[in-house]
C-alpha cells in the first residue's frame, strides 16, 4: 500500500495511531468499506462551568442534522461531560490541545465564552466561518453581528435586566439558526445507574424519590435557602409518603450529613461526575437552586423544581418540565455575591409550603 491511498478525510483516521476498522477488523484504506469522508470540519470551543457544557450541548443535535458527514472537535475544561457519540474529538484545554487546534483548518469554528483565552483562541483558529466572541485590538469582540446581543446583555447588568431571550436561543442565534427544542445531550452510562436501582426498589418503596440539591456551589451564595427551611421541607415530605435524597458534591457534604443528621433523610454521599449522575437519575422530581444540578435534571429528562433569585428567569428554558420558584418580595442582587438586605435575604421570603406544593404539582 502507497501513502497515496490513504484516506486522510476519512472520520476514522487518527493519524499518529491505527484506526477503529483498523485496529478491530484489519481494514485498510486501498479496500476498506467503512470509509466516511469528512465533508465539514467543525470547532467548538466552550471552556466553562460544566453546567455551561452540558447547555450548550444541543448544537450539537443541529450541527449533526445540518453537516451529517461532519467532524466535531469541541474544546474545553470538562471533556468528560461531553457526549462521546456526538463529539468525535473532545479536548482538554491545555498547551497540547490549543496546539493542534491552532494548527487545524476548519470549515466552522464557534466560540461561546467572552473569557479572554477563549477569544485569543478563536482570533488564532484558521476557519472559513466564525461565530461567537473573538479578540480584537486587545479587548473582546465579535465575530459576526449574531453576537452582539450576547455580549451587550454579558458585560451591562442593566440591559442584562431587560433581556427576554434563553441562553439556547442566544447561542443558536449566535451561530446564524433558530432554536427548536433541540434537548440537552449528557455522558449518561445507565449500567451506572444500574448501581443505583436499590435506592428505588429497598428505600423508596415505591414513594416518590425527590432530589434535593441543598448548596449553589461557592460563586453565587445568595442563592441559598435558609437551613431550617429545607429541615423543615424534609419532614413534611416525609411526612406527605415521599422519599427524599440529598444531593450534592464536596461542597455541601458537611450540610447534607447534618440534614440526614437532623431528619433521617437518605444521603448516600458524594460521587464522581458520572456516578451523580446516574445517581440523580432515579430521581422523579429535582429541586434544586441554579447550578450543575440543574441542567443534569434537564439533561436527563426530570420533572424540576429551581429556584431562583439574583439571575433573570427568562435565561432559563426548562423543556416544559419545571417550574421556577422566586421571591415574592424580589431581589435586589442581581448577580450579587453578597445580599444587599443582609439578615433579610431575599430567599428566606420563599415559604416552605410553596416550594412543597410546587413538587407536589410537578410530580403527579
């Protein structure tokens, strides 16, 4: 076999290694029936919070309806959390990473966070099309006018205040479509969450499992709800035949222990990534303030209940399966990390009855 014959735009082809057909069934390129020309090389670079990966996930369901012989490379800080049948290269962001991306041609290249390194990179990509924020005269810019919108209501609150649209509106917009429900696509491995089934079939006993996020995570702590307030949630749930299952990572291990403490409320502990969720899948409703939590119970489909204070709610879309719970009294932190009432924080204002009657509602 001569070099001329292999097939470089093949969506199999590694390069420094053999490929799949290769390495399983002894394909090569001169005879291989298994060849897929790449007719759309794509980029997209989103670097963030997880829970920022996994919303932007349904461009993905569009790239592969739009470019079906397409090849994704999506870069970013959790590239576990993306889907492994939809993203042929998932990169970390790291010196290598950037290195190859730099040095690729791509026929799109999106790029979706105003962090500097994010727009540097996107300046850098060789791509016939560009989307989103790049860098320009040493501040960020944007590649085309979609993106406008995005970074105005990003970087002036006021005007921020005002927006009416979701962030999947906003990011399909930006990339020159229209959103239409496109779902959220998780790393799901339901064999994980076969680990899980006992808590459904030995605790639950047939009760409905409601999952409580009890943090919000270290950035945003206006969002929490007052403790006593989720005690006091816990035993009327309890009390009302439903089971509850704390939920939460690292950061509210300590408080969680102290809720299963004070309620006998179950709390199995913290997990890996993918262990939680499959754990939050044997959920049948999920309360939770805005965080990862959140868009891990849309990704999978689960009835929500969110609550929400110091952002604007027309920036979430939940599918038509949740509701979102907020101050009456308003709030008057937007986006604050200290709340500007002190001791009459604006969450204390959400009754515990409402919240229980809105997971009634939601899980009938």
């Amino acid at each position: 076999m001569k070099v001329q014959e292999i097939k470089f735009d093949c969506k199999h082809f590694k390069g420094e290694i053999p490929c799949v057909p290769n390495k399983l069934r002894d394909k090569v390129c001169s005879s291989c029936d298994e060849y897929v020309k790449i007719e759309t090389r794509i980029l997209i670079i989103k670097l963030g919070a997880i829970g920022d990966v996994m919303r932007s996930t349904p461009l993905l369901t569009r790239f592969k309806k739009d470019y079906p012989a397409s090849h994704i490379t999506w870069i970013t800080l959790t590239p576990e959390i993306l889907p492994k049948d939809m993203v042929d290269q998932p990169c970390r962001f790291d010196f290598t990473s950037v290195y190859k991306v730099e040095n690729t041609e791509y026929d799109i290249a999106i790029n979706l966070d105003k962090d500097k390194e994010a727009c540097m990179l996107l300046q850098n990509v060789k791509a016939k099309k560009k989307f989103g924020f790049n860098w320009e005269n040493n501040h960020v810019s944007i590649a085309t006018p979609h993106a406008e919108h995005k970074l105005i209501t990003g970087i002036f609150d006021n005007i921020s205040k005002q927006n009416t649209k979701n962030y999947m509106e906003e990011i399909f917009e930006i990339c020159d479509m229209k959103f239409n429900d496109e779902p959220y696509l998780l790393n799901f491995d339901p064999n994980l969450a076969v680990r899980f089934k006992f808590i459904a079939e030995e605790l639950a006993k047939g009760k409905k499992i409601i999952g409580l996020n009890t943090g919000c995570g270290k950035r945003w702590q206006t969002r929490l709800w007052p403790e006593a307030y989720w005690t006091e949630l816990i035993k009327k749930l309890q009390a009302q035949n439903y089971f509850p299952l704390l939920l939460g990572g690292p950061d509210e291990d300590e408080m969680n222990r102290k809720y299963s403490s004070e309620t006998g409320a179950f709390y199995p502990g913290t997990f890996s990534l993918p262990e939680f969720i499959a754990l939050s899948s044997v959920c049948d409703c999920i309360l939770t303030a805005v965080s990862m939590m959140m868009h891990i119970a849309i990704g999978l489909k689960k009835p929500l209940v969110l609550f929400n204070n110091i952002f604007n709610r027309n920036e979430f879309y939940l599918y038509n399966n949740g509701v979102i719970v907020e101050p009456p009294t308003g709030c008057d932190c937007y986006y604050g990390n200290t709340c500007k009432r002190g001791e009459k924080h604006c969450m204390k204002d959400i009754p515990v009855e409402t919240v229980f009657l809105n997971i009634k509602s939601i899980t009938k």
